[in-house]
C-alpha cells in the first residue's frame, strides 16, 4: 500500500510555519506566480487553471495546496467543485519582510549620494585653485 504523500516535505511536518515562510515557499516555483496572474483576473476551479497549464490536474492542485498553505489563495467549496480565489492581503508578509530591505537599500544610496555630493565638491573646490 502506498503511503499519501503530504505537501510538506518531511522537515516541515509538525512545525508550524511563519506567513512569511509560507508565502516565500508558495511564491517561490513560477508555475504558481503564474496561477496567481491568473486568479488576480478572476476565481477559477482546479480544472480552469489545470486548462492554463501543460501540466497533470493532479500537479495543479499540488500548487494550489501550497498557495493556499501560503494563505495566498482561499479555497471555497461550491457545490462539487473548488472555487480557488486570489488573497492579495496573504502576500502583505512577504511585502513587510521585503519593505526592510527597501529602507535598507534606501539609507545605502543615501550615504552613497552623500559621499558623491562630497567629493564632487572637493573636486570643484581644488578645480577652482
């Protein structure tokens, strides 16, 4: 009898993890940033974005569970079917993580800028002796 195979890999089973880990590893194969496109268009059922793609439904709904994981899809039950929805707000962790690099990155090139505006003056002071 073959065993079910989780959507985790065996290290992550029984540890919970932060948003950020979850939306970084949802967002981190381009099949699913390319789901996301297509969910931020419109809701779409497992078979709707198994159709986008060259790829088994089976390997879809692998990628769905992990963006849903990720908290950046919802899935919601309709019937027989999945209707699968985009949260943008799931992906305002991975946003915050990111925006400390941006101040980060922001008070580099300002000190950059501050040197070069330095030494720009010095080299205009000692071409006007």
């Amino acid at each position: 009898m073959r065993a079910s195979r989780l959507p985790f890999p065996k290290f992550f089973r029984g540890t919970a993890m932060s948003p950020e880990q979850g939306a970084f590893r949802a967002l981190a194969d381009p099949t699913r940033r390319e789901i996301l496109k297509h969910l931020s268009r419109s809701d779409m059922t497992i078979a709707e974005v198994a159709d986008l793609f060259d790829v088994t439904r089976g390997a879809i709904k692998k990628h769905l569970v992990i963006l849903e994981q990720g908290q950046l899809i919802s899935v919601e039950a309709k019937g027989r079917e999945r209707l699968n929805r985009l949260r943008p707000h799931g992906l305002k962790a991975a946003t915050d993580w990111l925006s400390y690099f941006d101040r980060f990155w922001d008070d580099k090139l300002a000190a950059l800028g501050q040197v070069i505006d330095a030494a720009n003056s010095t080299k205009k002071d000692n071409d006007n002796e």
